[in-house]
C-alpha cells in the first residue's frame, strides 16, 4: 500500500493538507543545523515546508512516480527505502517523517535515524490528524459501516481517526527508546483548520491509504458517492478544525 500513492502524484500533492506552519518551525528551530533528512518525503510537501523555513532537504523516498514529482518542485530526493537506504558517510541535523514512520519497520528505523543524526540532532515524526466535524464523523462513518461491513476499524477510525495514531506514536516512542540513543522524547500536538468542499474531500479520499484496497474491492466509486452524499446533505463543504501529532526527540 505504500507504494500506491504514487499512482498519481499530482493528485497527492493536491490534495493531500500541508502541515502546521507552527509545527514546521518548531522542528527547524529546535535542530542544531538546517541539513534534515526527509524519510519518505513523497511528492515533497514537508520537504518545500521545511526549504521555506530554511533548511536544506534531501528526501528518501521508495517510490520514483512520487520522487520524480517532488524533484519537479525543487526537492533532492533519492529512491530507496529508509531501511536500505545507504547514508555513505553523511549526517544530519534533523530526520523528520510527515504521514510515513507508519510504513517504516520501527526497529530498524529507529537505528537508522540514530546512526545519520548527529549529536544534538533532532528526530521529529507527525500526522496530521482528518477529525470531520462530529455529526458529519459520524456520517462518514456510517457510510464506512455500509460499504466495508467487514472491517469494523475503518469504522472506527472515520469517528474518531486520533486513537489510530495513538499507536503510531507509542510504537515510534517503543523503537527509540530501546536504541538507548534517544532523551526528551515528547508528544507535541498542533492545531490546524482547512474548509472542505465535497469535491475536494473525495480527492483527499481518493490520495488516501484506503483507495487502492477499496478500488481492488470495486468499492471505491461508492465509497466516493456515499461520502460525496453525506457531505451534500451537511451543505456541501465543511471546516475541519482538527490536530497535527508528533513525537519528538533528541540524539545523545
């Protein structure tokens, strides 16, 4: 699955929210340097984020559909996964992870980050977090329940998507821990608000983990127009006042 969102990356990166502003400056400012390393930087998103603030990027990203987007938009990536990728030598200031350390093993990960950091690097990895508003997480719910009555979790999650998360950060929190090379690990989280339209929240489905099992269902286009209805019948567009979470740490 993590390979399949490259199958159009201009959609990703359209459709796909940037992060806090408040959550990238952070991160920048708290590195004792501007070389960060970005572990499956995708199309670039927090990539272009963190050149704005700064910082001088390279992305590692297993997938070269996404890669060729982001180098299209001024990013230096190389097309490896994190776990072979091969550092030769270099270090880094910062290793950061936007929507990603979820696909990484966590163990071999972890080491890997410890190994590039320098002493004082800092690790930042973040999701942002969809949190509809609760009548209308309670539709797309609902229509999750219809559609996929066989996975009771994506139920779940369409809800209340924070507890899915939760245990990413627990595992990214477990792997850096058992290092030894980690202090100050932390759980910052950030506020953050878009407003939706309904064809802007099917594009954001469609670039989401979910689309290429429910398009190999023959689920997806109704997944799309049941959503597609639940937002027409809460007016047609939304706000999302939602949060970014991260676990944060320092290399000894």
């Amino acid at each position: 699955m993590a390979e399949s969102f490259g199958a159009d990356a201009g959609l990703y990166d359209r459709a796909r929210p940037r992060y806090p502003s408040a959550l990238i400056e952070a991160v920048a400012a708290s590195a004792p340097g501007p070389a960060v390393l970005d572990v499956g930087c995708g199309t670039g998103i927090a990539a272009r984020q963190f050149q704005a603030a700064g910082c001088q990027v390279l992305g590692v990203e297993v997938d070269e559909r996404m890669a060729a987007f982001a180098r299209g938009t001024g990013v230096d990536v190389e097309v490896s996964s994190f776990e072979t990728w091969e550092p030769a030598g270099r270090t880094f200031d910062a290793v950061v992870a936007g929507m990603t350390w979820h696909w990484i093993d966590p163990s071999v990960g972890a080491a890997k980050a410890s190994e590039v950091l320098k002493p004082g690097g800092r690790f930042a990895v973040f999701w942002y977090v969809l949190q509809p508003p609760p009548d209308l997480g309670a539709a797309f719910a609902a229509v999750h329940r219809e559609v996929l009555p066989d996975s009771p979790v994506n139920s779940q999650v369409a809800a209340a998507p924070l507890r899915a998360y939760e245990h990413f950060l627990d595992r990214a929190a477990d792997s850096l821990t058992a290092t030894g090379a980690f202090t100050h690990l932390e759980r910052p989280t950030y506020p953050w608000s878009r407003h939706y339209t309904r064809d802007e929240w099917l594009d954001q489905l469609r670039s989401s983990g979910l689309a290429k099992p429910l398009a190999e269902a023959g689920k997806l286009d109704e997944m799309l127009d049941r959503t597609g209805a639940a937002i027409d019948a809460a007016g047609g567009s939304f706000t999302l006042d939602s949060t970014a979470v991260a676990l944060t740490a320092t290399r000894n």
